[in-house]
C-alpha cells in the first residue's frame, strides 16, 4: 500500500471520527468553553498515557522535540479546538461542516502561495465536485450568519495554515504534537469553565469528546497530512460535511433534508473517485 493511498484512508477515517463533534455537543448540557476545557483535558490524559508508553517513559522529551513549528502549530491548533466548540454552540453542525468544506479550495491556495505545491488536476476535480456538493446543499436553506458561522471560518484557516506546518515540517511527530495541543486547548478554555453543574452523563459525552472524537480523530488526520498533499489534506472539510449529518441522523434520528443529502452523495462521490485516481502516487515535496 503507498504512501498517499495510506494518508487518504487515515483522513478518512480521520474525518469520521473528527466529524462526530457536532452531535456529541448537541448532546451534553456544558457551556462551549466548558466543553472545551474538560474535552482537551480528557484528551490530554489519555494521549499523555500513550504517549509515555510509546516512549518507553520519556514523553516529556517527546513534547520538547516538537521544536518551533512544533510549537507554532500547538498554539494555532489549541485556539482552532476551542474555537471549533464555540461554533458548534452558536450554529448547526450542518452550517459548521458546510463552512469547513471551503477547506481544500483554501488549503491548496495557500500552498500554491507558500510551498509552491500546485494541486494536480485529480484533487481540483474533486474540489470542484465538491464545491457542487456544497452548493446543492446551501440550496436547501441555510441559517442566517451568525457568530458560529464565523467562528467556523476562522477554525477552516487555523486548519490550513496548520497543514502547510506539517507539509514543511514533516519530520515533527504526531503524537507529541497532539498531545500538546489538546492540553493547550484545555488551559485556554478553563479560566471561563464551570465543571459544579455537569452530571455523569455529561461526563460520559465529554469523556468521549476527549479520547476519541479529539484525541484519536486528531491523530488520524494529522499522521495523513504528510502523507498526502496540502490540497488533498483539505479534502477533510467535504468528508466532514458528510459524516456530520450521518452522525446527527444516527444519535438523533434527525433526517438531513432531501438538499443535503444529495449534496452529500455528490461529495462522497468526488472523494471515492479522487482516492481511487491517485493510488500509487506520492505526495510532492514542498520547494522551500
């Protein structure tokens, strides 16, 4: 199995565990920046665990070998955590993935910009198809703009400017970097956090916010960055927008309107075309 076909599988898998925050917040009574502070607390926990046993007891040396770019990525990354919560709180999960869709088209416009990584014609395709997704499901009506749809965008650039992070710093490892990061997302949420009220099923969905939908949604995506190129990275913004009506359909048996889900089919679509189109073809390095 390549190199990019391994990267395509793990965003994949990435964005289905990723794209589940949207009913998993729905789900319990916190406030966002409760949420957000117990959620990256609770990842932390269970990704320092790992972490320590993959290192064989060292994982304090682990977190300081991440470096600068390490480091600039763990900051950006933790306000994009919390952020990503905030906006769930204040817009639907279908406007939030619907927005994070823009994420290829920005991605691979950045990357062109600073690595001078132009995207082939495969990953432009598969953008545009998507693009049409998009535009088939905004047809069915979405919510005026509001405070989380802007929050959304700001989390999409946080997003890609990350990936052009690990597309010119691909030595640095995941594992430490995520772990940083979710810690990070923890202490910048908590001086606004309240933990008194939340009751033990709050508990169990935060638990599960924390070690899977961040911990190990995470660390799928960002072992499939340098793996894939910028603009295929970016990809995860359409997979999203399918996944997270899907997820809202099984936890709440809400039905997608007929829009969405046609949108939906053509997105899956334009990215099953796409991975099976590049099979057997690395990413392109970046020109520094």
């Amino acid at each position: 199995m390549t190199r990019n076909r391994n990267g395509l599988l793990l965003l994949l898998a990435g964005s289905a565990v990723d794209s589940s925050s949207g009913l998993l917040t729905r789900l319990t009574t916190a406030d966002g920046f409760t949420t957000a502070s117990a959620r990256g607390f609770l990842a932390f926990g269970f990704l320092f665990a790992v972490l320590a046993l993959v290192t064989r007891g060292r994982p304090f040396a682990a977190l300081r070998a991440i470096g600068p770019w390490g480091l600039g990525f763990a900051v950006m990354n933790s306000a994009g955590m919390v952020l990503n919560v905030l906006s769930l709180k204040f817009t639907s999960p279908a406007n939030f993935f619907m927005i994070f869709a823009t994420a290829p088209f920005i991605a691979a416009l950045l990357a062109w910009g600073f690595l001078k990584e132009r995207p082939d014609r495969p990953t432009l395709i598969a953008a545009l198809a998507g693009l049409l997704g998009i535009a088939i499901m905004v047809s069915g009506g979405l919510k005026g703009v509001n405070l989380g749809d802007v929050l959304a965008l700001v989390v999409v650039l946080g997003y890609c400017a990350n990936v052009l992070i690990l597309r010119r710093a691909p030595q640095i490892e995941v594992l430490p970097l995520i772990t940083a990061t979710v810690l990070g997302s923890g202490l910048l949420a908590l001086p606004f956090a309240s933990f008194g009220a939340l009751s033990a099923p709050d508990w169990a969905v935060l638990t599960t916010l924390g070690f899977l939908q961040l911990g190990l949604g995470n660390i799928l995506i960002f072992s499939a960055v340098s793996r894939v190129t910028a603009a295929e990275a970016g990809l995860l913004g359409l997979m999203g927008a399918v996944f997270a009506p899907l997820w809202v359909l099984a936890g709440l048996g809400e039905l997608p309107p007929t829009p969405t889900l046609i949108g939906g089919a053509v997105i899956l679509v334009a990215g099953v075309t796409h991975f099976f189109a590049t099979l057997g073809r690395t990413p392109p390095k970046s020109q520094e």
